[in-house]
RNA sequence: GGGUCGGUGCCCGAGUGGUUAAAGGGGAUGGGCUGUAAACCCAUUGGCGUAAGCCUACGUUGGUUCAAAUCCAACCCGGCCCA
C-alpha cells in the first residue's frame, strides 16, 4: 500500500516544479485509497480565448495522469471572472466578451480539452463560476475579502513588480485571488493544478480554504512552456504557440523550428518518455538534434492525431523542407485567365496581404513561379491551369483557371 | 482636490515648426549559411498606384501658421508627489 503510494507520488511529481505540501498529497492519496473516494482535481479555465495549445496541454497532462489513477477532474470556466477582465495586466485594452463568446468559446475549450482529458463522466466535472459567483452579495463578498490582508495580496509577484515598476494594478484585480479561492471552497477542491503564474492565486485558495472550515488543497504547480521563440512563454497573442487543432504538417512544422537547447523542456513536459530516454535524446553526442527533433515532432503530432498521421507529415516535411519539393496539399486559388500583374496575383492569392508587401517580397526574392523567381512586380503574368506560386520557404498557391 | 510629468508606428523609444512615413532598439518577415536549430551576415518592415505621385498616421477635438508629432486651447486617459 504505502509503497503504491510511493509509487504514485513519483509519477505525479514528474515535471511539476513544486508540491504544496508532499506529504499531505501523500495523505491524501493514503485517504482516498482506504475509503475508497475520489479526489477532487481542480483546474481553473479562463475562456477568454477560445483556442488551447500546448502550454496549456502541460497541466493537463498531470490532470489526465490524475484522472487515470482514478480521480476526479473538476474543470472550472471562469466565465464570471472572464467577463470583467485579465488580471494579470498584461493587455488593459483586452476587450470584454459577452457572455455568448465566453459560452462560445467555453465550449470549444472543453471539446479541445478533451484531447487531453478523459472525458467519460465519473473522471470529468465541468462547472462554471458563474453559478455561485453571481449569486453573490456585495456582504458575502465583503466576508471573503475581510480573509487576507492587503498586504498579503501585496505579496503576489506580479503585483509586487508592477508597483516598482509604477505600472497599474487595479483595486479590482485583488478580488481574482479571492474569487479563485472561493471557487475552491465551493467545488471543495482536493487538489489545484496551475502554471507557475497561478501560484500565488492557487496558495490563495488554501488559505481561503481553512477559513471556510475545509482542509486545506494540494497546489500542484506546472512549468510555464516556452513558446516557439524560445523566449517567452507559450501564448496566442505572442503567436509563438503550437494549438492542439493546428493541421499535422503545420505542428509537425512547428515543432521542428524550436531551438535545440528547449527539445529536452519539450520532451520532459509534452511527451511520456522516461528521464533517462530524454536525457540520451537531448545529449548532442548521443543523438543528432535534428533526430531527436524528428522524434519529439512526431510524438506530439501522434498524441493529437495518430501514428501514421504524424509519419505522413514527418514525409512532407522531408519532402518540402529537405528536398525543397512542393507539398502535396497546395490551396488551389481559381482565377480568370486574364494576364495580371505579379504583385497583384500575389494578393489574390492571399500570399500576401497587401500590394505593397507583395512588390517588397518579389524584390526580396522570394516569390516563384513554377520554381522559376521572379524579379519584377510589376511583370504581367498570365495564369495558367496548375501554376504554382510560391512565396517564401512556406506559402503556396496553385492556380486554376475557371 | 492641488502640484507635476506624460500619452508617438506591432512593442519600447528619440524627435519640440519645414530636409519626418517619423532616429535607434526589439520583434517580425525575406535572402545567405544550415538541420525551417542556434549563432552570424545582408535586406525589408503604413496603404493605393506600372510609374510620377497620392492618401492615411504621432491621445481627442478645435485653433495659430504658407507649413504642426512639434506652438495654443479645451477635453479624455495614465504615472508620481501632496492632501
């Protein structure tokens, strides 16, 4: 028993970065299995994007792992949280939705989600805030916030920086915390998972906890993924991000262009593979980079799609990149076919967004014509039925005449 | 409420009457080199136009001027200090 246990804990520390507190998930876990009962696994959700990539697929990863030990995934959607605003200030002019897109985008959310999660219904509780938190009185809310201090709130890194950095915070943001935690005291969350960036919020929810009379739960936090920039962190509207519905090429594409020095991060938090597999993969002298590369690009296409789509797109992405062939699937383009200037076929073909950087890429040279370059923007071109434009390493057309 | 500083392109930031589509940096994109890696080198980075050129842009609105991101006024928004 105590050594399943054991056995257990090792599992779900992998790639965590820290347990708050080991021994008492230890406990936990003891707990649950005696009773038997099923533990209480919350993650928070904000819907305010409606799309998941990899960086969020980190945590719920550890989620699934708890799923398959037999626990219970409560997925809270901040929808309530979502309709005021971000708190984390990073974007102030973030719109607000209405409550359609935040239901909207909630929805995709979960279907996404559920590439992950095991969705059957007694692993998987879906609940939106919104249910207790409107619900709310201006004097309970004033209970909840009469729990911490401001200086406690104060504590909170993003906070503490932003004020030396004379950057605003907003009365209103100290509330997220406080309503995070009060999520917690209703679901009566046994364990909260979160990036890193959600520990002071998820510490929150222990304290808020304890004062509602709960235990106390275990906060889990997860590694920030790094985004394909290798810099930042793993995020939409930096564009550096791999979604879980990116097309098979486009991931496996992606994948291949992080850096070699984040291969191990990668295949430590995307992939199931064992330390000492990954340590061989990520060593230079053991395995070439661009070997190993292939291999983490075709274990995460694998988890999304399956093993022959992930070989299929490991194929064309020799095919394009290596070999500097054309890919099989080339988004056909119908046009008349009237002869038309070279920079305005480029538009029509949405190879490039206006005219100006049409005529700046074909003096770039980067545009092809049937893999001949082309010089002059102002060239008349005459279409003709499977013409291939070309622009850049990636962007394709072919054309036909209607 | 008072004082003071500020709001510039995707971001940061220089510019304080004309030579400003606006220095410099970051980012991004294209080319070279490669393994669509890193590093490095070169280039591009508002739109329309075959071109000459035209249009739009420096918080908002109005004004002064032959000419304004730059001067003036009012307003909106924010930081800091004081209360």
């Amino acid at each position: 028993m105590a050594e399943k246990i054991a056995e257990q804990i090792r599992l779900l520390k992998r790639g965590t970065i820290e347990i708050f507190k080991e021994d008492e998930l230890s406990e936990k876990l003891t707990e649950a299995a005696k009773t038997p009962r099923q533990l209480r696994i919350k993650l928070g959700l904000d819907p305010t994007s409606p799309d998941i990539h990899l960086g969020h697929t980190v945590v719920l990863r550890k989620m699934r792992q708890f799923q398959d030990l037999g626990h219970k995934a409560v997925l809270i959607i901040g929808d309530y949280t979502a309709r005021i605003g971000d708190p984390s200030g990073q974007n102030t002019t973030r719109p607000t939705l209405t409550d359609e897109q935040i239901r909207q985008n909630a929805k995709t959310y979960f279907t996404q989600a559920g590439k992950v999660l095991d969705t059957s219904d007694d692993r998987l509780e879906v609940r939106y805030n919104s249910e207790w938190l409107e619900k709310m009185s201006l004097m309970e809310l004033i209970q909840l916030a009469a729990k911490k201090t401001v200086a406690q709130m104060l504590q909170r890194d993003s906070f503490k920086k932003r004020l030396a950095a004379e950057d605003d915070v907003y009365t209103h943001e100290f509330l997220y915390p406080l309503m995070q935690g009060y999520d917690s005291v209703v679901i009566e969350s046994d364990v909260e998972l979160g990036g890193t960036d959600q520990t002071f919020n998820n510490l929150v929810g222990r304290d808020i906890q304890r004062a509602y009379g709960q235990t106390s739960q275990i906060v889990i936090t997860m590694p920030i993924l790094v985004g394909l920039d290798g810099k930042e962190k793993m995020s939409k509207s930096k564009g550096n991000y791999i979604g879980v519905t990116d097309e098979p090429n486009d991931m496996f594409g992606k994948v291949m262009s992080i850096s070699d020095d984040m291969m191990e991060n990668y295949f430590t938090l995307l992939t199931d593979l064992p330390a000492e597999k990954i340590a061989k993969l990520a060593n230079p002298d053991k395995t070439h980079p661009k070997k190993a590369k292939v291999l983490l690009a075709k274990k995460i296409v694998t988890q999304f799609y399956n093993e022959a789509t992930a070989q299929l797109a490991a194929a064309q992405f020799d095919k394009v990149f290596a070999q500097g062939q054309l890919p099989d699937d080339i988004p056909v383009v119908k046009i008349s076919s009237e002869p038309i200037m070279a920079s305005k076929l480029l538009v029509l073909c949405d190879l490039t967004s206006s005219s100006s950087e049409a005529k700046r890429m074909v003096k770039q040279s980067a545009v092809s014509i049937n893999a001949n370059k082309i010089s002059d923007p102002n060239a008349e071109i005459t279409p003709k039925d499977g013409m291939v434009i070309q622009v850049g390493k990636r962007r394709f057309a072919r054309l036909k005449i209607k």
